[in-house]
C-alpha cells in the first residue's frame, strides 16, 4: 500500500462575510494557527449590485467597496492580533462569488486549510445539503473546517473519524493524523453497521486497523464498531459518550456521507452544533487501492 506524505498545515483561509459566526470562526482559526505555527488570511468578496448600466460608475463602486471593506477588514485582524497576540494574520479582498473567489484562492495562492462558520441547526443542515460550504468542501483543493458559532478552541484530545472502509480513507486517516499531531489527540474511527445480522463487518474492520495500524505512523488511533438499527442516533450517541471535540468525514456521492447529509441525521447532529466538522473531499483525497 502507498499511501502519500501529508503536507503540514502552514496557511488557513478564513472566509468571512462580518457576521458574528464568522467572526467567531476567524478566531478559531487565529487559535488553531497558533497553535500549528500557520499562517492565517483573512477574505472578503465583495459583490456590487448593478444599479446602472454606466460601466464607469459600476468601476468606481466596485473600488469604493473594495477600499471601505478591506480597511474593515484590516480593522478585524488588528482586532484580533490584539486579542490573542497572534500577528501572522494577514487579509485578502477580491470582487465576485465567494465560492468561485475562495477556490480560486485555495487553488492559486496554495492554501492548506480552509476554515468557515456555520450558524446553528439551520446553518449546519445548510452546510450539509448544499450551502456554500458544501460547495467549496466539493471543489478545494484542501480541507474544510466548518465551525459552528457556539464553538469555542480547545486543543482536540478526540477526533471521531466516520468511515465505510472506502479506498480513500487510508489517506485521509494519513492527512488527519499529521495535521492534528501536534495535539496527540486520539482518532476514534468508527464504522456504524445498520444491519445488525451482518457477521462480516467486525472482520473487515479488524483487517482496516491492520491496514492503518501499518501504513500510518501514529499511535493513538481506536476502532469502533457500533450495530444500531439507527446510523443518526448511533452517531449521535457516540460522539457524547465519548466527548469528542471534532467530527472528521471525507465526503463522496456515495457510501456512508450520502446517509451522513441526510436531512434526518442533520436534526441530530444539531445537537452537537459545538463540534468543528472537518471535512476532506474523497475526489482531492489520492485513492490507495484496497481489495
């Protein structure tokens, strides 16, 4: 099995439209970049309504807009570099789609992570079924954090990883576990089994921590298998009981993150709106081959 060298989180984006959710993303990320000794952006796209067809008025608004939002901007990350005494924090404003822009970002200037905000149940049902977070987690090229405004930083000391066993998760586990390893958490891998008849299961996770056990040099990772009638309220259930501090999920259209995305599940997971999701996605995740 080859799996690939992961990279060290050395630049977060953190797109921010003012909000408080927003805001209160950004200082996660500020503490998480502390932290991984990373360098934090903060971005803003700025988008002017067309009020007249006069292409030099439309210019000019489009550069007044820009101006007033990067000082605010600015302000934001002076703010913040008082406040937690972090001081590689740096901003970014550009015009057009936020989605398009931050792609594009990620993609041009070679960003690690991206972090962004999530506001409650309906934000994070939002996220999950086809907001703009969706769509960067579906086209960056990194990482997506999503943070909800309840969220408050502490070092993890527990990440639950939700996996199907699928190819890519070999080196998904890989990029979580150095990305995360300067915490030393532990990564709880779980496997929730609808069909509690199905005998199969306990052997093909015993053959995936084999696997990962062998290829991926980190020593704090534990295997769950839970048999519930239920997927939403197993998961639910576990990541209480076990007080985990992120839930970890590399998407794909199908497999365990299609039931994951289910409306359902989402009413539970709002339980949990103060746990950061991660999310890696399968198609930027290179594939290790398995049977």
């Amino acid at each position: 099995m080859t799996i690939q060298k992961a990279r060290s989180i050395r630049k977060i984006l953190v797109p921010t439209d003012f909000s408080e959710n927003a805001a209160n993303a950004a200082r996660f990320a500020v503490e998480l970049g502390r932290n991984m000794a990373s360098s934090v952006v903060l971005y803003h796209a700025c988008r002017v309504p067309v009020l007249a067809s006069n292409e030099m008025m439309i210019a000019a608004s489009n550069t007044d807009l820009e101006r007033e939002s990067k000082d605010r901007l600015r302000q934001f990350a002076d703010r913040l570099q008082s406040e937690t005494g972090y001081l590689n924090i740096d901003v970014r404003i550009s015009s057009g789609f936020a989605v398009d822009e931050i792609k594009e970002l990620v993609e041009h200037e070679d960003f690690d992570l991206v972090v962004m905000g999530t506001k409650g149940a309906t934000r994070l049902q939002s996220m999950l079924i086809g907001s703009n977070t969706a769509d960067v987690i579906s086209h960056c090229h990194c990482p997506v954090l999503a943070v909800p405004e309840d969220a408050r930083f502490v070092p993890p000391a527990r990440i639950v990883f939700a996996t199907n066993y699928a190819d890519n998760d070999f080196q998904t586990l890989y990029m979580l576990a150095d990305m995360f390893r300067s915490f030393n958490p532990e990564i709880m891998v779980v496997h929730v089994e609808e069909n509690r008849h199905n005998r199969i299961e306990q052997r093909m996770l015993d053959w995936f921590e084999a696997q990962v056990v062998a290829s991926i040099p980190y020593d704090k990772f534990s295997f769950h298998l839970i048999h519930a009638e239920e997927l939403e309220g197993a998961l639910n259930d576990f990541l209480t009981s076990e007080k985990a501090d992120m839930l970890a999920v590399a998407t794909r259209r199908r497999g365990f993150f299609e039931k994951l995305t289910s409306k359902s599940l989402t009413r539970k997971l709002a339980f949990h709106s103060h746990l950061p999701l991660l999310a890696f996605h399968a198609r930027n995740v290179p594939s290790t081959p398995l049977f």
